[in-house]
C-alpha cells in the first residue's frame, strides 16, 4: 500500500509540473469595405494584355500578426460578376467553355496558413477552387495595419487550364494566354 501511494505521489507531482501550453489567443475579424477594394485578373488575347475584375465576392478574415496560427481567410467569388470591358469577352465568360457560371456560380480561395517574410511582407498557402478543380497556390501578401484599418495587397499567377477554364476551341494558348496573374487590394476594417 505504500507503494502504491508513493507512486500516486509522484505522478501527482509530475503532472503538477507540467506546463501546457497557453490555448491559442483568437486573432480579430476583419470586414472588407467593398468600395474601397478590387479583385481582378490579368490575361492574354492573341498577345495583347487585358484586364479583368470581380465585382462581388464576400469574405471571412480573422488576422493577427502576432497570430498566424490562428489566421485565416475565406474568400468566395461571384463568377457571373466577372467583367473586361470587351462585350464579346464578357458574352463569353459566364459559358460553359469558360467559368460554367450555371454549373460552378462561385469560386473559393481558403488561405490555411500564413508565413512572415519580414515588415509587412506575408506568404499565404492557399486552397483555389475554380469550377470545382482545387489547387494549392502560395500567394505572396504586403498587410499594412494602421488602428482599425488594414489593406491588403498581392497577387499570383495561375495556369487557367489547371481550373478546366478554356475548354474546348479555347483550351490553346494561341488565342487566349493560359498564364493569368490574379490581383486584389482590400480595404478591410476590424470587426467591432
């Protein structure tokens, strides 16, 4: 019996000792002010850049920089919103050839991870989600947080055959680059 309570002893004092750590602290929301933000995208027509924007997508940002562990960003896209400013072009683009906006109506970007680089320069590791195909993508991010107010700015380069966009008479590069640099600049400000 003595044993037993010496044993008891013992292992009550070592898990006494021991330190867990502190649960993660919960990094703030952020609301994007959507008339002071841009979603776009840059591509080729028969070599010759154009522009493009989104002009509706909603998003889910909790961001600290002091806690990355815990950060993370949810931006869905309302491919139907998508315009160039070429009426041809943006005929096109809700069709099944291109974001098949009746069978895919948004995109999804689900940042997952968040690595400092130095000042306000960040990598993001990210899910896309585009017509239902899903890729991984690094994203590298400048976050400047001034009181209240953060704005956000990056951009990555895809390839728009990996996400089935182009199919068909559309699917060669000869027309339509497959390259496409994807851009944002938000305006966010803390949740209350």
């Amino acid at each position: 019996m003595t044993a037993l309570r010496a044993a008891l002893a013992v292992v009550a004092l070592v898990v006494g000792t021991i330190s867990l750590p502190p649960p993660a602290a919960a990094a703030p929301a952020w609301i994007v002010d959507p008339a002071e933000s841009r979603l776009g995208f840059v591509g080729t027509q028969m070599g010759a850049p154009f522009e493009g924007r989104f002009g509706r997508f909603d998003s889910d940002i909790t961001f600290a920089p002091e806690e990355l562990a815990a950060s993370r960003v949810v931006v869905i896209i309302d491919m139907a919103s998508a315009e160039t400013g070429s009426r041809e072009r943006d005929g096109l683009l809700p069709g099944r050839a291109w974001f098949d906006v009746a069978g895919s109506p948004q995109a999804r970007f689900a940042a997952k991870s968040f690595r400092h680089l130095g000042g306000n320069r960040y990598e993001a590791l990210a899910d896309l989600t585009i017509r239902g195909n899903s890729k991984t993508v690094v994203v590298p991010v400048t976050i400047d947080i001034a009181g209240t107010t953060a704005k956000v700015e990056g951009a990555t380069r895809i390839n728009r055959i990996d996400f089935g966009v182009g199919e068909g008479e559309w699917a060669s590069a000869a027309v339509v680059g497959h390259e496409v640099e994807v851009r944002f600049a938000l305006t966010a400000r803390r949740a209350p």
